[in-house]
C-alpha cells in the first residue's frame, strides 16, 4: 500500500479530523528510516482505521514547510495529530513492541459502536422488554419492507393484542413454507381468540374453565396467569382441546422469546408437566 502523501490538506489535515494521523518523516538516504519504514506500515496495515499513516518525503521541496511546521531535526521522526493537536511523537527506528506501547498510550479511546436497530431489537429481546422490541421491529420493517423475515419478526412481536395486523403481515409472505413454525403460532393464537370469546364449546369441567381463563389473560397480556392455567390444564386433561393447552403454551413461549421472564419462569414447569 502506497502511504506518501499526495495532498497535504486531503491526506493529513483532513484526514486529522477524522482520525489519529500518524506522520512518518523520512528520506531514501536514511538507513534508520528504511528499517523503521516496514514495521511501521505493517501496523498501519493492521490498524483497521483505527488510525491513518502517512509517510512525508523530507527531500521533496514540497513537503520542506510542513517538516519545518512540526519541528524535524533528524529522521526518522514519527508525529501524531488528531483533530488540530499533536499527541505524541518519537525518533529514531524503534522496534515494533515499542512502537505498538507508543500506539497503545497515544491513541484516543476508541468510541463505542453505535447500536442500530438489531442490536437494539436483541438487546430488548434479551431484556425481556418486548414494548421496546416492537419499536425497533417497526422501524426495521418500515426501512427494509418486503423482507419476509421482517414480517413475521414483527407479526410476533404483535400479538396477541395486534392479531388482525400480525394475520395480515403473515398473509403477505412470499416464502411462506419457511416459517411453519411461526404460522403454527398464529393459528393457534387465532384459535385461543376463539377460546377466549367463548366461541369454541369445550366441556363443562374445571379443566375447560381454566383453559378459557388462560386464553382470556393471554390477551389481556397477563401472560403469567395464563401460563400458570394452561400448565394446570397440561397436567390433568392432555386431551382438552386436542391438546391446547399445550399447544397453547409453546405459541406464548415462542413469541415471547427465550429470554422473558414468564418464559424462564414457566418452561421448566411446562417441561415437567408435559413429561409427566
């Protein structure tokens, strides 16, 4: 990679405001220079941004101001400027290990990475937060529609109040047969509305008013109450609803995500109780 400078302005003065600009002053005569040189483009090679090299040939007519501006009184010399002031500086062709401690005690920190919407929609995710998740899945879907991985993230994070728009995102997959499972969430929360309306008949036995119950705090999203009804249901009647209050269960741990507190409240009780 060519380091010369081209343009004073553009290459260092510019580039300074951007990041940490390390300036390598040197000559085709220096026998130093010529040892420093390698090593020093080697870990700008590696720097991976984090900051920008920039070799100025002392010899040039062109670039004897800008050696006289930072003081230059032998070669090799390193100097190093970010935004409008020199943060160090040393002579002499040092090995790499000290170069790399020169680096490492001059260079700013590094700024945090900002976080875009994915890593805020994990870290809600992982918090439990499914309100915060939501936000964010909106706004992935509004930047990037037509992604099918898109709709059914937010069809998810919908329910089980928002069904009628989950159903319609859902209903507009280009791939459907990619997402069984998340189709066999939807349908099974379709059902509990049912369930929850009374619009399904189910027998007149304490199993099926628990079962019902379930469904009814389900949408009104106390998901610990129905969790708790439908576990009691798992363990007396399996056969309820062609087995819904299972099915029912894994529709709510599904679009809650691994990381919710019901979720980790209830899935080991739900284990036990399905394998009893």
């Amino acid at each position: 990679m060519d380091y010369e400078v081209k343009d004073i302005k553009t290459d260092i003065i510019d580039a300074s405001n951007q990041v940490p600009v390390v300036i390598d002053f040197w000559a085709e005569w220096c026998g130093p220079c010529r040892t420093l040189g390698p090593v020093i483009e080697k870990l700008a090679g590696e720097a991976k941004g984090r900051w920008k090299l920039v070799k100025v040939n002392v010899d040039h007519p062109e670039n004897q101001h800008l050696a006289q501006q930072f003081q230059i009184r032998g070669i090799p010399a390193v100097r190093m400027i970010y935004q409008g002031k020199l943060l160090g500086e040393f002579s002499g062709a040092l090995p790499e290990s000290e170069i790399k401690k020169w680096l490492a005690n001059h260079l700013p920190e590094a700024p945090e990475p900002e976080e875009g919407p994915e890593e805020l929609l994990e870290l809600a995710m992982k918090q439990g937060d499914r309100t915060a998740a939501l936000e964010m899945a909106k706004r992935i879907h509004n930047e990037e529609p037509g992604k099918d991985e898109h709709h059914v993230r937010l069809a998810l994070l919908l329910l089980p109040v928002g069904l009628e728009d989950a159903s319609r995102l859902m209903a507009s997959l280009h791939q459907p047969e990619k997402f069984e499972m998340e189709r066999n969430v939807l349908a099974t929360v379709e059902h509990l509305k049912q369930i929850a309306g009374g619009e399904v008949n189910l027998p007149d036995t304490p199993g099926a008013k628990l079962y019902r119950e379930g469904a009814m705090s389900f949408f009104e999203e106390h998901f610990e109450e129905a969790a708790d009804r439908w576990i009691q249901v798992l363990m007396t009647d399996r056969s309820l609803d062609d087995d819904g209050a299972r099915k029912a269960c894994t529709a709510l741990f599904t679009l809650l995500g691994d990381h919710h507190p019901v979720t980790d409240a209830f899935r080991r009780r739900f284990s036990m109780a399905l394998y009893a």
